[in-house]
C-alpha cells in the first residue's frame, strides 16, 4: 500500500520505497538460500530460530478458534486455491495425459503462490522489524503451519470418548456402548478408514496410527522444511502436503490430475518420516529410563523390519516405531469405504489394544516432541 503514496510525494520518498523493497527482497532470498546465517535479524531469525519458536507457539496456544472463525486457517487458504485449480485445469473431458500435465502446472502454480507471499513476509520482517520482534512475528507465522497441540488434542478426545473422562457416559454395558460409539466418532475426525464396525480395540490402533504418521506429516516434516528454508519452507511443505490430502488420490477423477501432488508429497515426506521414527525410538528410551513400559530396542528393530511393507513409503516407519514401542500390532487390514484391504501389520505385539496404550502413546508422543524441539535448540546453539 506504500507505493501508492510515494507516487504522489516524488521521486525521492519513491527511490526510498524501491530501497526497503529491494532489502526486504534481499533478506528473504538470504534467509531461503542460506537459512538466514550471520548476525542481527538475519542470525536471530534463521530457519532454526523460527522453527523453535513456532514449536514454543504452537505448544503452548495452539491455533485459537475465535482466530479460526474469523479469518479461518492458511492450511483452509491453501485449500480454496487447489479446489480452484482442480475446477479450473481438471476437467472430466481432457485426455488423462493432459490431465496429468495440468496437475504438475497446478502445483507449480501453487508451490509459486504459497511461498513468494511467505518469503516477502520473512524478508519484510528481516529487513524492517528489530531482530527480537522479527523472531516473534515469524515464529507466531509458523506455529500456524505445525499441529503439536491439535493432534494431541484429537488424539485425547478419542482416549477421552472411550473411557468417559469426557463425562458422555456413565456405568454399565449400557455405557460401554455410548462410550464406544464416541470414541467412533472421535477417531473419525482423523482417519479415513470405516469406523462403523471398530471395536474398541480398533479404535485405540485406528488413534495410534493417525497418532504416529501425523506426528510425521504435521509436526516433524513441516519443522524440518522450516529449519531447511525459514517460512518459506514450511508453507512449501504445507503446500505440497494439503494438495496430497485433497487431490492425491487413486480416484477417477484425480488419479492423473492428482499424479504430481502425490509424488512429490512422497519425495518431500521421506526424510522426515524417518526423522520421525528416530524421535520414536529416542522417546521410547526415555520412557524406559523413568520406567515405562516402552521399548526402544523393539520400536528400532519394527521400523527397520515392518515399515518397507506399508502401502505408503513414508507413514510405516512413525506407524511401525510406534507399535514396536509399544509392544502392539498397528495397520493390518481394514475397511475404506466399504472396501476391506489386507495390508501387512506393523509391529509384532498384540493387536488387542485398550485406552491405556492410547494413552501411553500421548505420552510417547509428547516426550517425542520434546525431544525434537531439544534437537532444534541444539542446531541454534551450535
């Protein structure tokens, strides 16, 4: 909005403007392609910094409600522009093959706005904020893009639903069956598979699995892609990630426009899905030091074992690391939309899971995150 007065006060106030432009410019291709290093704003405010303080962020206030309803969620943003591009470019009467290209033109035309708005952000904020408040305006920034606090937070619900801390029911069989189908209906907001005819142990596997890929997909990728290019980075990530979730199917309409999304979701989610698992075993061994029940030699041994036989290349190693530390039996087979498939199981423990492994996992999980956010600070201080 300033370039419209410096038009009307003269060419110097103009040059001026054109200036912080330029630096503003400057400090977000600094910070993208050298992750922000050397001193001031630039050193406070490099990928590292923003990450960590996101993680700090999104930890302690997650992602208000009052904020959502009002001005929704970049991940909600994101997504009207994909539901635009599918309309626009995916249309029921190209060739499969146009479709195909179309799909690889949508993400570029997504990645290029997604990120050029999140780069001018860093590079404004770099450029024109005291190194302090530029820190703190990135990290708020990126706590938006990582889910910590919202998956633990549907996670619990379903612990919650299924054994009445939520206070839906009371006692008896009779109880026992509200409780179930709450818990149904909580482990539906997070999985896609049929629900209706899960058992409570079903659920609780069902909860552990979202538990465990999300932990990769929603707070260790994006961390990851954060510390690697700043803000930039993280809105690739999620970018990308969203694009997979909402047109990455084998479906009709999008096994060829969706083709580009889905491959590249693969190739940007495999370093971190094994960061994941190493988080895994590393906080099972820490549970196992307090005296927990966990253990990160069988969490190791199922990641390295199991997670080449999931169907995604990625989510079996969080899945796998998680149903070794545990001592459980996760994926196998299961219904999605009425189709039953017969996928191999990850781990070699017991499938006959209860609330109180749910609840173990939360724990895992936590102290996983801890132990990211430790790595994170180590890279700052070292």
């Amino acid at each position: 909005m300033g370039v419209v007065p410096a038009r009307r006060h003269g060419g110097r106030r103009r040059a001026g403007l054109r200036g912080g432009a330029g630096r503003a410019i400057a400090a977000a291709g600094a910070g993208v392609a050298g992750g922000g290093r050397g001193s001031g704003a630039l050193a406070i405010t490099s990928g590292v910094g923003v990450v960590l303080g996101g993680l700090g962020v999104e930890a302690a206030f997650g992602y208000p409600d009052r904020v959502f309803q009002l001005a929704g969620h970049p991940v909600t943003w994101i997504g009207a522009l994909i539901s635009r591009l599918d309309r626009a470019l995916n249309r029921a009467t190209l060739a499969p093959g146009r479709r195909r290209l179309n799909g690889m033109l949508a993400m570029a035309l997504l990645v290029l706005a997604s990120v050029a708005p999140a780069a001018l952000a860093q590079g404004a904020a770099r450029a024109w904020l005291p190194g302090p408040l530029a820190l703190a305006v990135l990290a708020v920034l990126a706590g938006t893009l990582i889910a910590q606090r919202s998956l633990w937070t549907h996670v619990r619900a379903v612990a919650d639903a299924l054994d009445g801390t939520d206070g839906a029911a009371g006692m008896g069989a009779a109880a026992g069956g509200v409780r179930l189908a709450a818990g149904r209906a909580a482990v539906a907001r997070i999985v896609g598979r049929d629900v209706a005819g899960l058992d409570e142990a079903g659920v609780v596997r069902a909860a552990i699995e979202s538990l465990a890929e999300n932990f990769s997909d929603a707070v260790v990728a994006p961390a990851l892609w954060g510390v690697a290019a700043g803000l930039p980075g993280l809105v690739f990530y999620k970018a990308v990630n969203t694009a997979d979730s909402m047109v990455g199917h084998r479906t009709a309409r999008h096994e060829a426009f969706g083709w580009a999304a889905a491959r590249l979701d693969d190739a940007i989610n495999l370093p971190a899905s094994r960061l994941a698992a190493l988080w895994i075993v590393l906080a099972a061994a820490l549970h196992r030091l307090g005296g927990g029940a966990c253990s990160p030699g069988e969490a190791a041994r199922a990641a390295w074992r199991d997670a080449g036989g999931h169907r995604s290349p990625n989510a079996g190693w969080p899945e796998a690391a998680m149903a070794g530390a545990l001592g459980l039996r996760l994926a196998g087979p299961r219904a999605y939309a009425g189709v039953r498939v017969a996928d191999p199981w990850m781990g070699r423990g017991r499938a006959e899971a209860g609330v109180a492994d749910l609840r173990r996992a939360l724990g895992v999980y936590r102290t996983a995150c801890v132990v990211q956010a430790a790595a994170v600070a180590g890279l700052l201080l070292g």
